[in-house]
C-alpha cells in the first residue's frame, strides 16, 4: 500500500471541498437548521411522542443521517464528472497508485465531507434539543459507514455519467425518495402493513434506525442487522468503484 501516494490524494480531496466550505459544508447545516426548527419545534411541539420519545427528538438522527448521506455523494459525483470532463483524473491514472489506493483517497475524502456535516449537525441540534448518543461507538460506526458507502456511491455515479443532468438523477429520484421512506420523519410502525414491508427493502430505512438507535435508543430494527446491511453494501460498493477504475470505465474512451 502506498500510504503517502493515498494520504497526499486524501488530503488533497480534503483541502478542495474545504476551500469553498461556503458551498459544501454551510447549505446542509442551514437546511438542518430549518427543518429542525420547522418540523421538530413548531410542528413537532403539535404531534405526540412517537415510541416514547419527543418528535424533535425522533426526527433529529434522521435529518443527520440524511444530510450525511448527500453530502458524501455530491462531493463525489460531481468532482468525480467534472474531472473526467476536464481530464485531471485520466493523468491521476498514470500516478504511481493502484486502483485501489486511487479510490481510497477518493471515497474517504468524501467520508470526511459526510462526517464533517453530520457533526454539524448534531452541533446544531444540541441548541434545540438534548441531542443525546446513548452508544457513542455505535453511533461513529453508521456515521462513518454511511458516509463511506455514499461516497463510494456518488464516484460510480460520477464515472457513469455522461452529462450533469445523469449526474443529479440519481439523487432526485432514488436518493431524496428512498431517504424520505427511509424513517426520517416517522416509524415503520405508523405505516400501513403493505408499506411498512416494503421499508425493509429501503437500504436507507437501516443507516437512519440504525443511528436513531445509536443516539436515543429507539429504533424500528436491531442495530447488529442494520450494521451489517451497511457493511456489505459499503464493501459492494467500494469493490464496484475499483471495478469501474481498473476496467477504465469512461476514462480511456
């Protein structure tokens, strides 16, 4: 493993999207700031508890998890597009890396986007509400895991578009409703029967209950299921992603 070659490209990822910091870091808080604000303390102060927690409290592992999840696949589907369009990575393919050391210091920076805004996140839900971690290493791990297989998502993505608008269709019509199915803002218990099976097939429903549980201790499937749903996704999808680098994919054409 050549770990300067990966930390160098690691930290070059990281030092791009924390440049403009205004544009990749700031719009997911102020979002979170407003559907806290509007869902969980104006709305949430009308609807009674849901499995004996407070609604803001109920929605705020949600609204984390969900802001996790875009963050860490925009920041590499559209970085991952645009350098195919102007060729910086075809040149990276020539680097003294691997396919697989290319994709670490790819998909980890994109982690660390997704970390960075769920921690903010939270930060902005501590002034709101108790914002309690009942199992802190629980809740690190589907923070982590979730950022990395979205992030190893968004550079699939970002290979198999070939214009901006293949770029935002997965998110606009399998990422934002899946995440909205997925448990953000209600249990799997206030569904009818029919659409409460299908959640189970919601890939999402587990990252959103699995780190729901992690923080207030309820959640609609058990925490070992939901954690190894994530982990084998997230190995699928980074051994994908260094498939598509190695074959070329949209690279060498």
């Amino acid at each position: 493993m050549n770990y300067i070659g990966v930390q160098t490209l690691l930290w070059r990822e990281i030092k791009r999207f924390l440049t403009i910091w205004i544009q990749t870091i700031v719009p997911p808080l102020v979002s979170s700031l407003l559907y806290i604000a509007i869902f969980g303390r104006l709305l949430g102060s009308r609807i009674s508890q849901i499995n004996g927690v407070s609604y803001i409290d109920f929605i705020v592992p949600g609204l984390l998890m969900m802001n996790v999840i875009a963050g860490a696949f925009s920041n590499k589907s559209s970085y991952i597009y645009i350098g195919r369009l102007q060729n910086f990575i075809q040149e990276l393919l020539t680097a003294p890396l691997s396919y697989l050391e290319i994709v670490l210091g790819f998909v980890l920076a994109g982690m660390v986007r997704g970390v960075l805004i769920g921690i903010g996140v939270y930060i902005i839900a501590i002034f709101f509400t108790t914002a309690t971690i009942l199992h802190f290493w629980q809740f690190l791990y589907f923070l982590f895991a979730a950022s990395l297989l979205f992030s190893a998502l968004g550079a699939i993505v970002g290979l198999w578009g070939k214009t901006f608008d293949h770029i935002n269709l997965p998110n606009t019509f399998i990422l934002l409703p899946l995440t909205f199915f997925g448990g953000v803002f209600h249990s799997v218990s206030m569904l009818p029967p029919a659409f409460a099976r299908l959640s189970y097939l919601n890939p999402i429903f587990y990252m959103v209950n699995g780190i729901r549980g992690s923080m207030i201790g309820v959640s609609d499937v058990s925490s070992l299921t939901a954690g190894t749903v994530i982990a084998v996704l997230t190995l699928i999808s980074v051994i994908w992603s260094v498939r598509l680098f190695k074959s070329g994919y949209h690279l060498r054409s």
